[in-house]
C-alpha cells in the first residue's frame, strides 16, 4: 500500500512540473523579443517556483477584465471626439519640414490625428518657475482643472498648489485629480486626500495597489504620465512630477531632480483633453457624453499661426508599441546631431543599433545621464550598455548637478521630443506616457541651449578610462544587462 506521503510527493511533484510547463506555453505562445523570452525561460528553470510566480506577476500584460472592457469603450469614445476635431480643417498643417514629414504620418496612421498648428508654447528649465506659472493660471482658471501625475508629494511650492486648487475648488470651478496610486503612496497615505476632497475637488487614485489581485492584473503598470489642462486651453506637460525638488528624496544624496515642463496655448490642448478624459473613464467608468470642448484658437476659421505639435499618447488602450516607432523613426532621420537626455538607459536591441548606427554614419550622438541615480537597478544595468556606445563615436555626458530627470530627443536642431518617457523598456512598453513632437527650429534651438548646459554641467565618459574598469564591475554589469529585458 502507497504511504499517504508518497501520494503527497507525486501530486506535488506533478503540480510543480504542471506549472512550469504551463509558464513556459505561456512564454513561447507569446510573441516577444527574443532576448525577453529567453531571460524569462532562463529564471524559471534556475529558479523554477519563484520565477514561475514572478512571471505570473511580472510577465503578462495583464490589465483585468473590468479595465480591459472600460480600455474599450473608452478607445470608441476617444475616435468619435477625434472625429469631431478633425472637422477643423484649418488647424492642421499642410506643411512640415523633412524630418516631422514621416515622423506626423506615422502618427495620423496610427493613432487616427497627426500634428495640429496654431500652438504658443513656453519652455521652463526650472520646476520653481513651472509650478509659480501653475499656480497663476490656477488662479485664473473659469471653468475646469484637470490634472494627472506619477508623483505628487505635499511640501513646499506644493502646498500653494493645493491651497489654491482648494479655494477654486470651493469656486465652483470642476477640479478633477488622477494620482498612480504606487507613484503616490505617502500622498495617499496623509491628510491631504480628504482635505481637498471635502472642498470639492475629485481625486481619483489611477491603477490601485491591492496586493489580494496580483495575479489578476499586473500591478507594477503605472499611470506616468505628467499632464495638467485648465479651461480646455491651456496645457502643461514633460518631465517633472508635482513634488518640490528642494525638498524631494534630499536624504538619499543625489541632489535636486532637475526637470522641464512645457506650456501650452491652442489646438493640441483638445487632443489632450480627449487622452485625460480616456484616462478618467478608464479609472471611474465615467465617460464623457458632453461633446468635445474646443479652445478658443481652434473654434474658429480664422489663419493661426504658432507651433507645430503631435500629442502621443501610449500605453494600454493605445497602439502597441508606437512610441518605439517613433523613437526609432526619429533616430533613422538624423543627419547632423542628435541629443538624447534621459534619467534611465536601457534601450531595446533596436534602439541601441539605431543610436549606434547614427553615430557610425556620422550624426554626432550626445546621451547625457545622471552621474547619480535613485534606482541601483537601472543604475548598473545602463552601464552595460556604455561599452557598445562609446565604441559606436556616442559621447556620454554624466550629469554631476542633481538627478538628472529630462525626458528630450533633439533631432537636427529642427525635431523637439519631450514628455515622460523614458529612454527603458517599461516606458516604451507598459506605462501609460505621453510625448510631444515639436516641429520648429525656434523652440530646437531653446531646447539646445538647455541641453548644452547640461554638457557642461557633466563629466564626458571617456572610452580608455571605461575600458580599464575593475572586472568586478563587468561582472555586475552584466548579470544587471541579463535582467534588462525585465526591468
């Protein structure tokens, strides 16, 4: 007679095994880069049980059936509103220069808009000058504020933020808030919540943390955008989170986090207005019914003029993988010079051999980086990609001012890319972003000034010193480059 623990064992030791194969279906059934699929099968079989579970966790782009159905509904409500906007002929271009020209059209075919005209734009290179702007246009807000962040942290020029969003709140003027629940843990976990509800502002906490559903949705995709829009007509959007940096993460020692922030006036803040009004329906189910609200340059016939600009909105609900198009669209137009600043490096194979193959051909390529990172990870695993660059003709500039968090491409000193993107996998594929394409070689040229300081505020890596680094370095370096296709 078979022992009740022999019977025990043999089940166990059928489940494992049931399991593990099960994930490694799930794994080849997928079509991903192969490098990903690799790394995964890797982990699973070295550490069968708990890669099996961090797979289930990590490795599937699992949204929920609830957010899935709302992503849906919401994608029909965002192509009707575009319908609306594209009714007004006169605020698209018929015109771009030879870089924005294919970079636009991928978009209009993607996406169902191209780029939209007529748009006064105002760069700021300090987050004190950004948030001083915000609050004034706070102020003379009339009808509606809306707002979406990654991080928003109490203190400092934040508080004056909060106090007058409060008193317009108490105005009658709609204040509706979208906060990434992980990003804004300690807001969610302090007073001020409640505070600014009670006086009427909406705040809603985007892609909840709830430990009891992770394995029925991926909790590590997160809202990152940084997005603000007062009256349907004015718009901010770049790098910076709603935090103070004087005051934020001072005791980790990397210095202050440097950001930039655009703002907007004209016709791109309506196609903004359709990607927030997405993201609320898709967090509170509430969609819009209302019919799409066009700012005062757009609702009219009249010849505007201003800037060029394409809104990209990515993320789930949007078309796969569009921002690694136009990265990599972006890096094959180059001719001259190309400017990259990012706080993480971690390219995919195809945008390393686009950058690589840019510089080979003569672009000269500048990656500025920060010296000092907040993330060890991202820290070690952008290392390994250095070697590869610096052979290429890439110079590295490592930013020793601060946490360097600019998200920028200049192509040409005629194409501006700025937004929340990172230059990383989960930006480009798992994070809801979102990114301008600016055609004009006015705001190009501001947008250089910018990033040369940043060159002088750096030290160049130079390619003999990296070349005699400890081994031990290497060795880390690369078991962290394993990893890359997960981070």
């Amino acid at each position: 007679m078979i022992a009740a623990h022999t019977i025990l064992n043999y089940i166990f030791f059928c489940s494992y095994w049931l399991i593990i194969l099960l994930v490694t279906y799930k794994i080849l059934i997928k079509r991903r880069a192969i490098p990903s699929s690799m790394a995964w099968l890797l982990i699973i079989y070295v550490i069968p049980l708990i890669g099996a579970i961090t797979y289930l966790l990590f490795g599937e782009y699992n949204l929920g059936k609830h957010r899935s159905n709302r992503i849906k509904i919401a994608w029909n409500s965002t192509m009707d509103r575009i319908k609306k906007l594209k009714t007004y002929k006169h605020i698209f271009p018929t015109k771009h220069s030879r870089i924005a020209a294919s970079l636009f059209k991928l978009c209009e075919h993607r996406q169902g808009i191209g780029a939209l005209k007529g748009n006064k734009i105002q760069l700021f290179k300090q987050t004190q000058d950004t948030i001083l702007s915000i609050i004034k246009d706070i102020e003379l807000a009339k009808n509606s504020i809306d707002m979406v962040f990654y991080i928003w942290e109490s203190g400092g020029l934040v508080d004056q933020v909060i106090t007058k969003l409060i008193t317009a709140a108490k105005k009658g003027i709609r204040c509706r808030i979208l906060l990434d629940s992980a990003g804004c843990a300690n807001f969610f976990n302090s007073s001020y919540p409640d505070i600014m509800r009670q006086s009427g502002i909406n705040i809603v906490e985007a892609l909840h943390v709830n430990l009891l559903r992770i394995f029925l949705r991926r909790m590590d995709l997160r809202q990152h955008r940084k997005m603000i829009l007062i009256d349907d007509h004015i718009a901010y959007t770049g790098s910076m989170n709603m935090v103070d940096p004087q005051i934020f993460k001072q005791n980790i020692g990397i210095g202050q986090w440097i950001d930039i922030m655009v703002r907007i006036d004209g016709p791109v803040t309506s196609a903004m207005s359709i990607i927030f009004s997405s993201d609320w329906a898709v967090e509170t189910g509430q969609y819009s019914l209302f019919p799409l609200l066009l700012n005062p340059c757009t609702n009219t016939h009249k010849v505007i003029t201003g800037h060029t600009i394409q809104i990209i909105p990515s993320g789930p609900g949007y078309p796969e993988g569009i921002m690694h198009q136009i990265l990599l669209m972006s890096l094959y137009e180059a001719r001259k010079k190309l400017i990259i600043t990012t706080p993480y490096l971690i390219p995919s194979d195809d945008l390393l051999y686009a950058i690589c193959t840019a510089a080979q051909r003569g672009v000269e390529v500048h990656i500025i980086i920060p010296k000092y990172n907040d993330s060890i990870l991202v820290k070690w695993a952008s290392r390994a990609f250095f070697s590869e660059l610096l052979n290429a003709g890439v110079l590295i500039h490592q930013f020793q001012n601060g946490l360097l968090h600019v998200k920028s491409v200049l192509i040409d000193q005629q194409i501006s890319l700025i937004g929340s993107v990172n230059l990383d996998i989960r930006s480009l594929w798992l994070n809801l972003e979102i990114t301008l394409i600016i055609d004009s070689k006015d705001f190009s040229n501001k947008l250089e000034k910018i990033q040369n300081n940043y060159i002088n505020l750096s030290q160049k890596l130079d390619p003999k010193k990296w070349a005699n680094r400890p081994c031990w370095e290497r060795i880390v370096e690369r078991l962290f480059y394993f990893l890359s296709p997960l981070l």
